[in-house]
DNA sequence: AACTTCACCAACCGCGCTCAC
DNA sequence: CGTGAGCGCGGTTGGTGAAGT
C-alpha cells in the first residue's frame, strides 16, 4: 500500500494530529476557506498531505461536530437507516447532524453490529415488533440491506420460516428485461443491481420457472406476515414491474425519510428518473408499496395490488409521502 | 505490579467518480 | 475522447487505554 499521489512527492507526517498542527489548520481554513484540499497543507505550513487536512478538519475540527455518545435516537435512526440503505455511512451521516461518516461507521462496527450478532435467534415474526433491531433483521431479511454479510447473518436468524432470498438473490427474483414502460424503484440495492427488471411468467422454461417459485415464496412469506392475510398462493401479477436503481447513491433519496408509527423508514427514491411516474413507499411493516402517476396501488406484495388497502394506508398515514411528485 | 486481552476510535489506504484540460 | 488531478467514500489498520487475570 503506497502513498497518496498528493503524498508521494514529499515527506509528510503521519499519526495522530497534535495540538499545534489542530491550531495551524483551523487558522489557515479560517482564512482561505477549503476549496482545494491539496494546497491546503503548504498553506497551514504542516507536513501532512491534503487528504490527512481535509479528513482532520471533516471529522474533528469542524465546528459543527457533535462529540459524546450516540443517544438511543440516533442509534435508532442508524439501525433503521442501515437495514435500508446498508453501508452508505455518508448517506447516514446526513440524517444526523453533527455526526460524522467516521464516527457511525466506528460506532456500528464496534457496538451496533455486535449487538444485532449478539441477539438470539429470531423469527420473522420479528417484524410485528417496534424492535428496531428487529426491524433492521427484517430489513436484511428482505433484501433491504445492501450487505450481504449482514444478509447472511439475517438469513441464519430465521429459524421458523424457510430461507429467505438473500439481497442477491432478491435480484434474481426478478428478470431482467430490456425495457419496460412502467418503471418503480427500489431502495437499499447496491449499485451492482442496477437495471431493469420484469416477473419473469414464463413457467415452460426451467430457470425461469425457479425464478418463479422465487417471487411466490416472496409473496407467500409477505402474505404470512401481514396479519395473517389470506395465502392463497396466488401467481404474483405478470404486468409487476421494477426497475432496480442504486437509490441510496440518489440525492433525491434524502427526501424521502418519512415518519410512519414512530419508526424512520425510507419510503424509496421518489425521484430517480424521468418519465418514472411511479413512487414507491414501505408501510409500516417495511413491505413495499408502489404507487403509479395517479397516486393509485399498482402493486402490493400483500394482495396483488389492492386499491382499498392503498387508500387505507393513505388514511392512515395522511403525513406520509404520496402520490406524484413531478 | 506485571502482563495479556479487549474495545474503541483516529487515521490511513485504495478505489471509483467527477471534472478540467 | 483520453488522461490525469483531485476529491469523497467505505474498508481496514493500528495505537492507546481500560479491564481482566
């Protein structure tokens, strides 16, 4: 592992920043600003290199760093925020202020993750439960998790109901198609898995087939967990379709952080592409929920796409985001 | 008191992206 | 369009202090 390019033509320091090189840096980014990184370092006077500046003044002389430990809130928020957009640390870092990309990544891999691993086996029961432990297992378990670890170790914790797809193969529940008119969005899918994709209903055919029965143990596993609604193992509707983008990588994917029953949950990119006219929200129980242009249940996983149960929701929760946005 | 193990976290590193040339 | 500089990000390392033996 060698040097930064920035750090190759000269000798520069290295370790823990002392108090004096602190001051030198605060002073010359108090008066020049940090527009360009790699001069900043020549004009502090230290022998550091721009990445070691910036990643100083970022995550500790900043003035509006927040120190001290995590509240419940907040690991609250990272556990929800990471169940459904994984290891995007700069994403999560912006929903709470004052914390740094560094900081809860630190935290969740020396406290958070170990507490979730710790945490006995449980079933997917789990996700009745304001846990939201719990909740970021049932995350994991549905592919809302971008890691697949993190899945594995979801899949693992299941112990009453068959295996779940894990977040890859919640990729292959769906089959890719070159083009389709209807296009949805899905949240906490890493960039890999970006594209579009269709129900594949062609039963005849060997592989596809399989993909079939993988989207009807979807169905059946999201009609056993809420409320135990009717499972009448129903061939999901042929017209669903998705086009899978890396959302979490979206800046519009900011906006969409709703309130729903007092747990955070992403309600999906809400805006990701043009001539899209489709949202996307998950429910209270973190299922999916699309929505077309008129603001109308194009699919639910629950019951193939009932409009009643859509307005219920609508009802239920009026502050929610709905509908379109563009 | 001395040594070992563990936990935390500051900092480094490589990679990938953007943008200017 | 290709290339390289610069930046931002996530993964990882390693130093340090606390806790345990």
């Amino acid at each position: 592992m060698g040097h930064h390019y920035c750090c190759k033509e000269r000798k520069v320091k290295r370790g823990l920043w002392s108090p004096e090189e602190d001051e030198k840096l605060i002073r010359c980014i108090n008066m020049h600003g940090y527009g360009c990184w790699s001069n900043v370092p020549e004009k502090a006077g230290l022998q550091r290199c721009g990445k070691s500046c910036r990643f100083r003044w970022l995550n500790y002389l900043r003035p509006d760093i927040k120190r001290g430990r995590f509240t419940q809130e907040e690991e609250k928020l990272i556990i929800s925020l990471h169940g459904a957009i994984g290891n995007s640390w700069a994403h999560i870092s912006k929903y709470l202020p004052g914390r740094t990309d560094n900081e809860i990544k630190n935290y969740w891999n020396s406290w958070i993750k170990k507490k979730l691993y710790q945490k006995p086996s449980s079933t997917i029961t789990a996700i009745s439960s304001t846990s939201t432990i719990e909740q970021y297992e049932y995350n994991s378990q549905m592919g809302f998790g971008s890691s697949q670890s993190e899945c594995l170790q979801s899949q693992h914790m299941t112990s009453t109901n068959a295996p779940l797809p894990m977040v890859e193969d919640t990729t292959s529940l769906l089959c890719r198609s070159s083009s389709s008119p209807s296009k949805h969005f899905i949240t906490g899918l890493n960039s890999s898995t970006a594209g579009t994709w269709t129900h594949n209903t062609d039963h005849n055919n060997k592989d596809n087939h399989q993909h079939y029965y993988q989207v009807q143990a979807l169905y059946n596993n999201n009609n056993n967990n809420n409320n135990n609604n009717n499972n009448n193992n129903e061939i999901p509707p042929a017209t669903t379709s998705f086009t899978i983008t890396p959302s979490c990588l979206d800046t519009d994917y900011q906006q969409s952080l709703i309130r729903i029953e007092e747990n955070l949950v992403p309600a999906g990119a809400i805006k990701s592409h043009e001539n899209c006219g489709t949202n996307m929200i998950n429910d209270a129980n973190q299922q999916l929920m699309i929505i077309n242009s008129d603001d109308q249940l194009v699919n639910y996983p629950y019951n193939n796409g009932n409009l009643q149960l859509h307005q219920h929701y609508h009802s239920k929760f009026p502050e929610c985001f709905w509908g379109q946005l563009y």
